[in-house]
C-alpha cells in the first residue's frame, strides 16, 4: 500500500507517526515479525542511521541530530522489539529488486516515482560499495535546463526531474491533460519539495490516456519520459556496465509505460548503437508499485 505524507513538515514526531502508522498496517498483516528491512533517500549508514536524508529537507539540522539520525532504528524497536534491521539507500534496493526478479547481474535498476531512485548491481548481483543517488546526476546540458527546490536554483537539468514523477507532470499542460491552473509548470506550486501536487498531477495523466480522443497528444508525454529514459542510460553507461535495466515506479504504470519504454529502446538503437544491446525489463503494476518494498524487506539476515 502506498501512503502519501508531506515531507516538508519540520517536526519529526510527524515523519516518526507517518512512518510508523504504515508500518502497524502492515504488521496486522503478519502472525509476527521476524525482521524488518527497508530503504530511503539519501545516505544511510552501515548501523541505519539517516545520515543524510532528503525525505526530512525542513527538520533543523541540530532537531535531525537527535531525532532523525536514528529514526529507523526508534521505529524498529517501538514496533517489534529488538529484530534484526536493515535500512539502505532507496536506490540501491531498487537493483536488488532488479536482480531478484530477472535474476542476471549488471542491473541497473531504476524507480521512477517521487523522485528517481536508481541503483546498480554488478556482474555477480552484487552492490558496488557506495551510493549512486543518480537522482542528483546532470543530465540535462541545456544551459536553460529547469532548476529545482533541493539545489535551490545552484544546479540545473537534474535528473530527477526527468526520471521521476516530474518528468511528466512538467509536460502535463503541453500534452492537453485538463490540469488545475496550479498544476500547470512552471507554476510556484509546482516549483517546491512537495511531491503531493505531482502525484495528482500524474493520476490526471494516467487517467487522460484512457481517453480516446486525448491519448494522441497525451502519449506524447511518455514518448517524451522515453527519450529522456534512452540518454540517460546512454550517459549511466559511460560509467557503469549496464546490460539489464528494470523500470519500476509509478510513472511506469500503465500503457504509457510501455510507450516509455519502447521510446527509450528506439533512442538506444538509432542515436547510441553501442548500447542498443541492453535488455529492458519491467513488471506487472503491483511490483512496479511496492516492488522496492518486497526487495527491502529481504535485507536483514534474520537468525
């Protein structure tokens, strides 16, 4: 199940009950609880403690000190005693998930959600050692390239903001989807860390490529996330040995996915023929949804 939640909030009591209200419905679901593994933004230490986490942007640095740094490990306790627990980057576990299900190393795996988290498995499955977070890669070289709230006008042309949600919603107007006036970027509502706008904004997308009559122009959308999808791996490629790559995310769902997908194929093979031979998998809805979930929660080796 997919719980939204306003990361803005300043006060990490309100990050610690959201969290853990999410939790507490999925352990109603368990006889009990063995373990429990998962994953978030950010850089996560080897003891699961949020180092360094872009899902509590406003909470104040000395606040997140004593309250955030060990949030994972006071929400383990709080709800299942001492089990074992394992916590990593949001990324990372999305190769894992990659690997899982395909079952071939050089993964990239990719979830184009709130933001995108993507990682990579080497030849043997394996984890390099350290933190893609290729959210925060360049990719866009357009010196006119949008800005975005996290970088805070420093960078441009992130990534993502064309590999996650916003990669869409920013073409929401341009592709003839009836959006609120606020919806319509580059519009100030759309312009902040809050991700709510965007999720509804992807929903109204979703929604208009069941139209007959809109989908022409709507697809357009998904051919445009394609082509975005095809040079960035094109560029990933440059430093990583990618002969698999797994979409997940939200942004997947659905018929546009599938033209996402074979956009990004049709850039490989006509602009980079050197990576042309990179197989794309993906996965049913559901996974595409939780499938981070279910590769997390086979992180923590339980006695």
């Amino acid at each position: 199940k997919e719980t939204e939640w306003d990361v803005t909030a300043e006060d990490p009591e309100y990050h610690y009950n959201a969290i853990m209200d999410a939790m507490k419905l999925a352990k109603e679901c368990l006889p009990k609880i063995d373990a429990i593994g998962g994953s978030a933004t950010g850089t996560i230490s080897p003891d699961n403690e949020a180092t360094w986490c872009d899902i509590f942007p406003n909470v104040k640095p000395e606040v997140y000190k004593e309250k955030v740094v060990n949030i994972f490990k006071r929400i383990a306790k709080d709800l299942a005693g001492d089990v074992p627990l394992k916590v990593i980057n949001d990324g990372e576990v999305t190769a894992l998930a990659a690997v899982q299900k395909i079952k071939h190393g050089n993964v990239m795996g990719i979830s184009m959600g709130s933001s995108e988290g993507a990682g990579y498995a080497n030849a043997d499955g394996n984890l390099m050692g350290w933190i893609s977070e290729l959210c925060y890669v360049k990719l866009d070289l357009n010196p006119k390239a949008p800005t975005d709230p996290w970088s805070k006008g420093s960078h441009r042309g992130l990534s993502h903001l064309y590999l996650g949600q916003r990669g869409a919603t920013k073409l929401s107007a341009k592709g003839g989807v009836d959006v609120p006036d606020n919806y319509k970027f580059p519009h100030p509502d759309m312009c902040t860390i809050k991700h709510e706008h965007h999720a509804q904004c992807l929903k109204m997308i979703q929604k208009a490529m069941t139209d007959a009559e809109k989908e022409p122009e709507v697809r357009k959308i998904y051919e445009t996330c394609g082509v975005y999808l095809g040079y960035a791996l094109a560029q990933y490629s440059e430093f990583y040995a990618i002969d698999h790559v797994m979409i997940l995310g939200r942004v997947s769902k659905g018929a546009g996915g599938d033209i996402m997908l074979e956009t990004a194929k049709k850039v490989l093979k006509e602009e980079f023929p050197q990576y042309a031979h990179i197989e794309f998998h993906t996965a049913d809805d559901h996974f595409k949804g939780v499938g981070q979930c279910i590769a997390a929660a086979a992180l923590p080796t339980v006695p």
